[in-house]
C-alpha cells in the first residue's frame, strides 16, 4: 500500500447531495489545533448542516463538530468553532466570485484522509426546491433498475 494515494473517508454529507445540485468541486487543506487531529482521524467529526463562508478573503468552514479528544486534558477547544480551509489564491477568488451570484452556495461534501493529510472536499452547490428533489430521486431509482436490468444480460 503507498501511503501517498490512501485515502480513508471520516465523514460524509450525504443529505448535501440530495438537497443541493453540485456544480464544482474542490479539495482543500484544513487547519487543526493539537488534540482536533487526534479526534478526527478517530473518526469523531460531523459536517452535516456546515458550510463554507468567506472572511476577510479567505475560506472558513463553519458548523463542523469535531467531538474532543478523550485523552486531551491540557487545552479544551470549541468543537463546533470556524476552521480555516487552505485553498490556492486562483481557487478562492474563483469562490468568492461565484458565491456572491444569487442561490450558489458552498458547502463541504466529505472530509477524509489523504496521505498523512486531513483534506475536505467543498462544492459550489446549488440549492435545489421540493419539487426538484423529488425528480431526481425518481431519476436515480430509475438509473439504478435500469443498470440493474442491463446487468442481467452482461
């Protein structure tokens, strides 16, 4: 196993897919204090209702629960505080431009392991209507019998 493709997934949005329409999607950097890094790759992290908001020109992700490290009795840090996501200059200007139009978003999809790395995924998103939400639902359920059918024959 080469250490630089390993990739474990610790977290996912899975209600993000069905409620938004992806558009882009990026991988970045995240910065973590000490005993956050510990509580993460243990699993202890939860994204679901975060997202992405710029401050002062850079990339904060906001809303994302990483539960406190059971050993740590040295420093307690805020588990749901805005973290800093590192992203390259061209990508954040790129963001800032494409979220400021009416209904994009951005919001993180996954957060796994890459490497030695914690990296997030992040997506402009699109939010999607009730109406919407069900017609992809239909379009997937049917996607699935149709692939399901086509394997019979292969």
């Amino acid at each position: 196993m080469e250490i630089k493709n390993y990739i474990k997934v610790l977290s996912r949005n899975k209600k993000a897919l069905n409620d938004y329409e992806i558009l882009e999607k990026y991988e970045a950097g995240i910065v973590l204090k000490g005993s956050e890094v510990k509580s993460a790759r243990a699993g202890n992290i939860d994204i679901k209702g975060a997202f992405v908001k710029i401050i002062g020109g850079e990339p904060f992700i906001v809303g994302m629960k990483i539960a406190p490290y059971r050993f740590e009795n040295i420093e307690k840090i805020d588990s749901t505080r805005a973290r800093k996501l590192l992203l390259r200059k061209e990508e954040i200007k790129k963001l800032i431009g494409k979220s400021e139009q009416k209904g994009l978003t951005i919001i993180p999809l996954q957060v796994y392991i890459k490497g030695n790395w914690i990296k997030v995924e992040i997506a402009l998103a699109k939010g999607r209507k009730a109406y919407e939400k069900k017609r992809a639902k239909i379009e997937k359920e049917i996607k699935r019998e149709v692939d399901r059918e086509l394997s019979k024959y292969n």
